[in-house]
C-alpha cells in the first residue's frame, strides 16, 4: 500500500487514495515522468489549488474504494 507523498508542514503518512500521472509535454501524449500518490485530503487540496490557478485538472485515478 503506498503512503500520501504530501510534505507540506510534515510528511504526511496517511494511506494514498489517489494514484495522479504525472507527464512531460502535452498529456496524456507526453511521456510519463512518474506517479505521484495522495490521500483525499491533499488531492482535493491540489485539484482546488489547480482550478483557483485557471490550470488543467490533475490527472488522478482512485486506487482505493471510497468509504461506504
């Protein structure tokens, strides 16, 4: 299981929920850099950050089921 890569204030810890693609270029033409994981809390924290900045949406895939 992958840990969330979140490092802001303090590393994180929590269990990554969110698997996003990170690419060079154009995505998702561009060649695949990495994969970055997050937990809820920082992927819906990037995705906010993302539209206040007028840029694209990140490009995630969740890699846990939600809590029913």
């Amino acid at each position: 299981m992958e840990l969330c890569e979140s490092k802001v204030g303090k590393v994180c810890g929590q269990t990554a929920t969110w698997k996003q693609a990170v690419h060079a270029g154009e995505r998702p033409t561009g060649r695949l850099l990495f994969h970055a994981y997050w937990c809820d809390q920082h992927a819906e924290k990037i995705t906010q950050k993302r539209r206040q900045d007028r840029v694209v949406p990140p490009t995630m895939m969740r890699i846990v089921e939600a809590p029913s």
